[in-house]
C-alpha cells in the first residue's frame, strides 16, 4: 500500500515548511546560513539599554511582519505568536492544505518552552501598581497556547489543537505527538511545530545566575560554540519553524509536495534532576534507540546526527555519551545548528528537523560553527571545518529539555 507501512501505520510525510529564524526566514535561506558556519550571535541594543547581564543573542532577521498579519491583530498578540503564525502562513502556503480536508480532520500541535513571557513581563512592568489599567488583549496576548489558537482560527481547523510545554524540547515533541495522530488515523493532517521568543533581560538574568549563557558580549560570532572544549554556554535565541504534516497517501493523491517523511519518534525522562542531564545518559540513549526502532531500523541505518548540541559543558558531554552509547561507538557524523542560530529554545527542535531533512536531502552534514578543537572527540564525530558529504540515508535529530524531557525524531528524504 503506498500509505500505510506493513504493520498498519500511516505513513507522514512534510508537505510544507515554514522558517522565521536567526539564520533566515525561510529554509533555503536558513539551511544556506547553517551551512555557511557563520554564528547569527550579535551584541542586542535593547538588552544594553536594560543594563542585561549578557547582551548578545541571536534574534530573527528583519522581515515584512504586516505583510502576514494585520496591524490590529499585531497589538492583540506577543512577538512569540507572531513568528508562530507568520511560519504557519508559509508552511500552509507550500502545502496547498486547505483544498480537499475536511476542517476537522486538520490539527495544529504547537510546542513553546516560554510563550508569551515578553508580553507577561511589559504588562506587568507597565501596569503592576494599577491593574484596572491593564489593556484588555493582556490575557490572551500571555498565554502560551495563543500560537496553536491562533493559526487553528486563522484557517478554521477543528481537528485537536494542542500545546506541548516539553522545555527545549517541545517543537520536537509537537512533531512527534502530531505524527502519531496521523499515524493510528485520529487526524488527516496536522500544522505543528515550535516556537519562542523571550529575549529580554529578566529571562536572561535568570539563565546568567545559573551560568548556563555564554557572557563573551566582546566577541559573540565565536559565543555558541557546540562540542568545543572552550564552550561556556549557549547563546540565547527566538524564532519559529512550523511543519505540515501529512497522510502520504492523500498527500500523494492531491499532488503536494512530499519534503520527507516522519519515519520514528521517541520521548522519555531523565527523572533526574531539573536542569541538569544524567551524566551516564541511560535515559537520552534510550529515547534515540527507540526512536530508530520506531522507524523500523537500526542504528546503522541512520547517515547523520542533528545534536541538540547547546555549547553548555554538561549537556554535550552528555549527549556525547549517549550517541556514543546508542550507536556502539559506531555513530555517523554529528552536527549542531545552535553553533549559528543560537538556541530558539521551544523553537529549537522544529527548526533543527527542518534543517535535517535537507541535510538528509542534499547529502550533506553542515560543520558545526566555531568549532577548534573538540573534547568529545573520543566519543563522536562532530563534523567541523567544512561541509562533508554523505550517502543517502535517515537522520536522526535530537532535542534535549529542562526537567529531563528527551525526545528524538527520525526524518527520512522523500522517496
């Protein structure tokens, strides 16, 4: 059967992907940037006026914002929305969704780590002491599902319409839940994805306390530094990246665009500490081993590896682990996009699948920026330098959260 795979799943393919990113603000543009190596990290005049503790992020590159949504609905919305919904519009676009489904057969599955914090911090900057004052959009500027009920408004969506708050890892787990909607035939096609934006200097005063940001304000093109031995952390981001995700079968009989497939997702917990990793990666290596296995294969299946790679000591070094453990010290080479884009926090893991699949596409392993001299080396093979070419083959792409949340997807090039 073209749609289904012998055990009885639907297979899910992307038929449309939307970027608003650090690194471009569309896939072609953004994967260029990735592969380029060059770092999206610059000095922030906003947190330099707000006297932030570090003042370089990487933020989405200017575009057109009216051009998607009209000045009235931009005053009743955060910026985290706003990206959400402008990469929807384009993701949307691609695919040619709407024709031929039915609206409750159409979900979207968004993931935030932090939705509406910027809005939740000026509001309260701004009208803490008279809160009758407050403007009367406050509310649902705030709330972090504002992304999924917006885009399901936008375009009338009635299928379930759901927000995963999975930390670092909710855009990847937003995917994998959507997937598996598709899969056991509870939904036709599903608009999901991540997104943040919480650049502002409260968020990150609080990251600085707990030594987590890279504070190199004097040079922030060399800050992010994925797998390097030199990494003092990551350098903090916003944007969005949204997915249609689809039936291959009714996909293939409208005629959209088949990107790549959703092949196998996996999540689980460390259980172990709120912000730090297990060190032995028991749990990390696990959700990777079943997230192969849920794509029917093994891990010498898999050409490539889109790391969660945050340039924080802890977390590569245990990510390092776990590759190394999954694949029996056999793993294929290892990128990490964050070197260039910063990490998007809840946006992360949409953007980085995205990236995947063209990797997996064009057969190449883009370098991972700012990398000299890595510690992990006898562990994996982090890719650096230059781009290497690779055969065709499934990527595995990693998202690892706050709270222990993991979560790991396999995306396969279309066929």
């Amino acid at each position: 059967m073209t749609g289904a795979r012998r055990d009885g799943r639907f297979r899910v393919v992307v038929t449309g992907i939307g970027v608003k990113s650090p690194a471009g603000n569309s896939l072609d543009e953004a994967f260029a940037t990735v592969l380029s190596a060059k770092s999206a990290a610059a000095v922030v005049p906003h947190l330099v006026e707000q006297h932030a503790p570090v003042r370089i992020a990487c933020q989405v590159l200017p575009f057109e914002l009216e051009s998607y949504i009209t000045r009235r609905e931009l005053r009743q919305i955060d910026r985290a929305t706003a990206l959400a919904i402008c990469a929807a519009v384009d993701a949307v676009r691609q695919a040619q969704l709407l024709p031929g489904y039915a609206p409750d057969r159409v979900g979207v599955h968004l993931g935030t780590g932090i939705g509406g914090l910027p809005s939740m911090e000026a509001i309260t900057r701004d009208y803490g002491e008279a809160p009758m004052t407050i403007p009367v959009h406050s509310v649902p500027r705030t709330m972090s599902n504002a992304g999924a009920a917006r885009i399901a408004i936008r375009y009338g969506l009635q299928g379930s319409c759901t927000t995963y708050a999975t930390a670092c890892a909710s855009g990847t787990t937003a995917i994998g839940e959507a997937a598996r909607r598709i899969r056991y035939g509870e939904l036709d096609a599903v608009v999901t994805g991540g997104y943040d934006s919480a650049i502002t200097s409260v968020m990150l005063g609080g990251f600085a306390r707990m030594r987590a940001l890279s504070d190199r304000d004097d040079g922030p093109e060399r800050a992010s530094c994925p797998f390097d031995a030199g990494r003092d952390g990551f350098v903090m981001a916003e944007g969005a990246t949204v997915l249609v995700l689809e039936r291959r079968d009714t996909a293939l009989a409208r005629g959209a665009p088949i990107l790549g497939e959703i092949a196998g997702y996996a999540a689980n917990c460390d259980a172990h500490h709120i912000v730090a990793p297990r060190a032995d990666a028991t749990a990390a290596t696990a959700c990777m081993t079943a997230a192969i296995a849920d794509a029917g294969l093994s891990p010498g299946d898999i050409g490539q590896i889109n790391a969660h790679g945050t340039s924080t000591r802890l977390n590569d070094d245990a990510e390092a682990t776990a590759v190394h453990r999954c694949f029996a010290g056999q793993a294929p080479p290892v990128t990490a996009v964050k070197g260039v884009t910063g990490h998007l926090f809840g946006g992360s893991g949409a953007l980085e699948a995205a990236i995947a699949l063209v990797c997996a596409e064009r057969l190449t392993v883009p370098p991972v920026a700012n990398l000299v001299s890595s510690d992990v080396a006898d562990r994996i093979d982090v890719v650096g330098g230059a781009p290497r070419s690779v055969a065709k083959a499934p990527v595995l792409s990693n998202s690892f959260g706050f709270g222990g949340h993991n979560a790991c997807l396999v995306l396969t090039p279309a066929d």
